[in-house]
C-alpha cells in the first residue's frame, strides 16, 4: 500500500509538472544580468544564496540562488550555471515587464568532492550575459538539526557551571567542561562551539531530545596565560551566549609516583562503557592510586592504544595517598584486552588495562551523516509470503522506549524467493521493491522507497544480504532518506551492518 500511494502521488506530481511545462511557451525575453561594476570579475550583484550546501547531502528546493536582470524585452527565460562539485543551478520563467526583474535558479544535485567557495558562472541563456556567483560547500555534519535556545541567548550563558581544574600551561581533557541552560523546542542534532580564546577552546556535538533542559561543552587546548577570558558559544541557527572562565597561575609540579609502578596500576576502576565503535565520552574514565609527596600541578597521559587515549590534569593540594581519575577519548576498533602505559613527567609508568567488547549479538548499527547510531532493541527479521509476494522486514529500536526505529524492506513483487543477493531500489523491472524508513524521535518520518516512475535514483539505496537461514540474517545497507516535505533534509546512510535473528 505505502509504494502504491507513493506511485500515485509521484504520478500526478508529473502530470502536475507537465502542465506547468507547458504554459511556458512564451516569447524569448532579453535583457543583461547585472553586475558589480566595482568588481575586478564580473560577479552577479545584487545576489543571494538560499539554504545550506553540504558535502554528500543532495540539494532540495530550499537551495537556490536569486539573480537581478535588466530586461529589455519581455518573455520566457533560461538562466542556469555550469556544474561544479556535481551540483548547478537552474531557473526558468517568464519576465512579464521590462526593467529590473529577480530571477531564480534551483540547485540540483549532491555536492561532492572538496568543501569550500565554489565560483558558478551564470549565463542568461540567448542573451549571452554572464556573471559569477560564489556558493560554499561545507563538511559533512550531522542532521536532523535540533531547533534549540541556549539559556542567556545574547548575553550571559544561564546556569553556567564549570567542572575540571583551570590552570596557565595546564592542558585540559575531558574532565574541564563548561555546562548552561538550553530549551529544546524541536529534536535532533546539535552542534556548538567557542573560538579559540586564550588557546582553549569549547565544543559539544550531540542530540537533543525535547526533555534536555541543558547541555554541557568540554574544553581542549592549553591556556596559555593567567586571568579571566570570555568566551562566546554559538550554537545551530546564530543562538549565542557568552561566558568567563578564569584561568589560575601555574603552580610548581606535584612529585608524586603511580600505584603499582613499574607494574599493573593499582585502585583501577573503569567507568563506562567501552563498546566497539562507539566513541568515547564524559563517562568514560579510569581511576588510579597515586602518592603524592609535593604538592603541585601534574598531568597524566597514555599512549594511544586501540583508537583511545587517557589523560588527566590537576593540583594535588596535600600529600599522601590518593587516586586521580583518567578520561578517555578517541573510538575503539577492536574488541578484547588492551594494555595503556601510564606515566607523567620524571616519574615510572604503570600499566592500565582496559577491555573493550565487541557488538551485542543481536545488532543493527550505521552511521547517520557520520554519527554512529544503534538500533539494538528487539531487533529481528521476518519472512513472510503474500498474495505470491516474497517479502523480508528487518526492524529495530534505538532504546527501550522506542524513540527512533529502522525498518529495512525488501519485496519480490513476482514471487520467488529471497536469498542472499544484493537489492537496491533501481531494480523495480525485475519485480523487485526496496524501501527503508527511520523514525527519528517517533515523530519525524525519513524515508526511501522504490519509485516507478524514476529508477535511476543516486545514490538511492542498497541492501545485501548476506546470510539468510531459518535462524538469522545478516547483511549491510547504505543509501540516502529523506525527511518529509517541504524541506526533504537528507540523511546520509553509510556503514550499515545488521546480524538478527529470524522471527
């Protein structure tokens, strides 16, 4: 029923597209795009560009340029680009007066390649003007965005705390964090950050959910001086808040030793979990005993062992034994035991051993515009006959409530069995129906499915099957869903890999 309604309505979009096709048998109009006259190039002026331009997402109608154009002759118009990146712009219309007229071009197609400004030259086509228009292309980043207020928006941060120790020449870890206010209207992705100010700097990437209240950003770098600095956080949209933290002077290095030096670290106790392929974060830490005899500054570190590394930084304020907790960051790539050497400055390392565990049995895991998402909770797969159709459903949860799911579909509309082979959505001549949903929060609907009316869909959507017995099916899956209209803000799908067990 869902790919017959979505045949439908695809099909009067067309008939729809036809008809305003065909009103545009107007007479050719004339005229000059306007230019900068000030400009050593001749670029387009005035202009504008609309919507956001991201490496590996496909442009929707929100993306488009706007140009000026002095007419001299009414009537139909096609103005358009060249293609650069694999994306261009395109516009037609008429131009019912003469003088100044505003003309818009739509972009199309999937920004690949390197980011960066792109230079489009704009040609009014049969009047042989042209002028060039500057686009920038930006990395990957997560989406759906999350439509967010950070707490103080145009002043100073609200409820702005500070955890970990500020210290002139003191790196900082995961442990220095800076935490304020946010109110969360729409969910999805986040991303924050401050300039560099006094060489630190601070970040947070995430999701939010409408039940955050706020958020917490950690810092990187090393200061560089003493004293109070400002930092000005900006979030998705322009929402910006200010803060201060104040850096102490140096104080002379602790002497202290590890416990367990030279051999296995004595007191550890890991926190967190350390689960492959899942970055490291906040909660993931170690603790360590430590003598201290001096107090003073001290820094801890390890090697990079695994994808990971632990670092600690602070002031021992009295002597004695005592235990300093260690952060991770980095992503791990393997499972099983892996040893870390633990050392500081002028003292004998110790070894810390941290084990990493591989994904549960029972998976369905990809990463969504680079963010690695689990769909872990009742995760399976059915196989079903109906009406002479062969049909395989994998479906998964992200959390026990349910939030966001995935639905992997796979439908032989001409009878015959599945079996391990590789399915896409362009194989609908061969009887063959693909389409994948993801509810993202219960609430947003991002989807492909098999269209009959285009099967040449890129980069569409593919599903392999692996394996597929009467007990489990594995397999993997990329593509690109879209969101629903008007914006259809894309997800990027790569890396998918599923192991479910068979209803």
């Amino acid at each position: 029923m869902k790919l017959f309604s979505a045949f439908i309505a695809l099909f009067i979009s067309s008939l729809l597209f036809v008809s305003c096709q065909k009103q545009l048998s107007f007479d050719e109009s004339s005229g000059t795009l306007k230019i900068d006259s000030l400009s050593p190039t001749p670029k387009c002026l005035p202009s504008s560009v609309n919507g956001t331009y991201i490496l590996g997402t496909t442009l929707n109608s929100l993306n488009y340029i706007d140009v000026q154009v002095d007419v001299t002759l009414p009537g139909s118009f096609v103005i358009k680009t060249d293609t650069i990146n694999h994306f261009s712009f395109y516009g037609t219309g008429e131009f019912p007066t003469t003088g100044i007229n505003t003309a818009r071009l739509y972009g199309f197609g999937t920004p690949d390649s390197l980011a960066g400004i792109k230079q489009f030259t704009v040609s009014y086509i049969h009047n042989n003007s042209e002028c060039l228009i500057d686009v920038e292309v930006q990395d990957s980043t997560s989406s759906p965005n999350a439509v967010y207020t950070l707490g103080g928006a145009g002043t100073n941060c609200t409820g702005f705390t500070t955890a970990g120790t500020y210290m002139q020449g003191l790196s900082t870890n995961s442990s220095n964090t800076a935490s304020m206010d946010v109110t969360v209207t729409t969910a999805g992705a986040y991303n924050l950050s401050t300039p560099v100010v006094n060489g630190v700097s601070f970040s947070a990437t995430g999701a939010f959910t409408l039940a955050n209240t706020g958020v917490t950003l950690i810092a990187s770098g090393t200061p560089i001086s003493a004293g109070p600095f400002t930092y000005s956080v900006t979030g998705l949209g322009g929402t910006t808040c200010s803060f201060v933290i104040t850096f102490d002077p140096l104080s002379s290095p602790a002497v202290f030793t590890l416990g367990g030096s030279p051999g296995g670290c004595t007191g550890v106790v890991p926190s967190g979990s350390y689960d492959v392929g899942v970055a490291m974060n906040s909660s993931n830490t170690a603790t360590i005993d430590v003598t201290v005899t001096t107090p003073g500054s001290y820094q801890i570190s390890t090697n990079n062992n695994n994808g990971v590394v632990f670092t600690a930084s602070g002031v021992f304020t009295a002597t004695g034994p005592q235990q300093v907790i260690l952060s991770a960051s980095g992503t791990p790539t393997a499972s099983g035991p892996f040893d870390y050497n633990v050392s500081s400055a002028g003292g004998s390392p110790c070894i810390l051993t941290i084990t990493y565990t591989a994904p549960v049995n029972n998976f369905i895991t990809c990463r969504m515009n680079d963010v690695f998402t689990t769909f872990n909770v009742n995760s399976t797969a059915g196989l079903t006959n109906s009406a002479g159709s062969s049909i395989l459903s994998i479906d998964g949860d992200s959390s026990t409530s349910t939030t966001s799911s995935i639905n992997l579909y796979i439908q032989k509309d001409q009878g015959g069995a599945i079996l391990p082979a590789t399915y896409n959505v362009n194989q609908f001549a061969s009887g063959i129906s693909v389409s994948s949903d993801y509810y993202f929060n219960s609430t947003t609907t991002y989807s492909v499915a098999t269209d009959p009316m285009n099967q040449s869909q890129t980069p569409g959507f593919t599903i392999t099957i692996s394996t597929l017995t009467l007990t489990r099916c594995t397999g993997t899956f990329e593509g690109t869903l879209l969101g629903p209209a008007p914006t259809f803000l894309p997800i990027i799908v790569t890396q998918g890999t599923f192991d479910v067990p068979r209803q």
